[in-house]
C-alpha cells in the first residue's frame, strides 16, 4: 500500500474509534440498552466525520435509524443492530464493503443469553460469513469478534475469545482483509432511501454510511505499490 495511503487508512480508523469508544466509555455504569447506544455512536460518527477532511481526502457520513413501531417501522427485528458501509474513492483503489455488528456489553452471560447471541450470530452469519461481527461495549472501549468465531463454541462466553479494538478492525476493511463487498446496495453511499432500503431488506435497526472521496481539487498520487482494495 502507498505510504500516504496508508497514513489515511490510519488517521480514518482512528477517527472512527475516537468516535465510538468514548460514547460506550460514557455509557458503560449506565442502564443504556445496547441498540440505544448503538443509535448514539452512529450519531456521534455522523457528528464528528461528516464533512471532516483527511490529507486530500473528505469524509461524507449518511446516518439512517428505522423507528420500532408505527408508519415505516421494521416489520420484523432480525436482532442485527447495526449495518455499517464504507467507499473509498482514491487515486488507486475504488472499492465497496459492508458489514453487519450484532452488539452486547461485555460481561458474563447468562446461558439464556449466550443462546440468544448464537441465534443472532447465526442470522447474520447466514447473510454474511465475512461480514458478521459482534461489538462488545465494555468500560475500555469497543472489542470485535466475527461472528464465525462464537458459532464454534456458542457456550464460551463472547468476552473469553480474542477480539480486536475498533482501530485495528476499521484498518482490516479499509484494508479489504474484514467485510463484504456484496453487503452494499447502489446508492447507498448517496441518499438515505436507498439506505433505508437496504436497513428493510436485512431487518436492521440503524444504518451507517461512510464515504472517503479524493477532493476534486487535489493533485494526483503516484502509486509506489498496488493497493489491495
């Protein structure tokens, strides 16, 4: 990857931790429900990125929650509580994924619960095998499992199994090595319809929406390695 790519994949993932963990952080002596605080980092991203300018790249950020009752809310819950997409648009790499985060604080589950969770792994799982995470809100911050990795013994407490922090995850899909590239609908980088279409069409409850574009007036990179994207 080119060096300055590289700084940019850096300094977007993380801005997006910075906006993630001090929210769960915050959050974590209190009773929040975990898709509340799901609802307030997608906030918080759109807060602190949309608009926001890396080296000669700008950050577009579209949020789209889906009400749980009344005109236009989801028919069904498929216990998905976040889709999360990323574009980048550069010199050298053009590239889609997306991704589905099942989200639960960290701690000690009961058995009820731990089936509950391997029932949301699996329906993510089964849309998704390289798209399916869980995020588990502790007082440190945000840690990321595959789904995958809890499906293989959905008895161990999720906390138990190694996990990343967000930086390090964010960098693995800017890095095309986490997400999935057929988790994305045309258009949903673009307007909040085509996001809320895609939020109905896998019963999720919030949407995210990135975009790191190369501003029009910057000045072309030459490219030293080929990006991976």
């Amino acid at each position: 990857m080119h060096r300055q790519d590289e700084y940019l994949r850096d300094l977007v993932a993380q801005a997006l931790q910075s906006a993630i963990d001090p929210v769960v952080r915050r959050h974590w002596p209190r009773l929040t429900q975990e898709h509340q605080l799901t609802s307030r980092i997608a906030e918080s991203i759109e807060g602190h990125l949309n608009g926001a300018v890396f080296l000669d790249h700008t950050i577009t950020v579209i949020v789209q929650e889906m009400p749980d009752k009344g005109p236009g809310s989801l028919e069904k819950k498929t216990g998905v509580d976040l889709y999360f997409a990323v574009k980048v648009e550069g010199d050298h790499t053009n590239f889609e994924k997306g991704f589905f985060v099942q989200s639960k604080w960290d701690g000690l589950m009961t058995p009820k619960e731990r089936e509950r969770l391997g029932e949301q792994c699996e329906a993510m799982h089964w849309k998704s095998k390289i798209g399916s995470f869980v995020w588990l809100y502790g007082d440190t911050g945000t840690a990321v499992i595959p789904a995958g990795e809890l499906l293989q013994d959905p008895s161990v407490n999720p906390g138990e199994l190694t996990s990343r922090n967000l930086n390090e995850f964010f960098s693995d899909v800017m890095d095309c090595t986490s997400g999935d590239r057929q988790l994305v609908m045309p258009g949903v980088f673009k307007n909040v319809d085509a996001l809320n279409v895609m939020l109905r069409e896998f019963g999720v409850a919030t949407g995210v929406a990135v975009t790191i574009r190369k501003r029009a007036d910057a000045k072309p990179r030459p490219l030293k390695k080929p990006l991976r994207g």
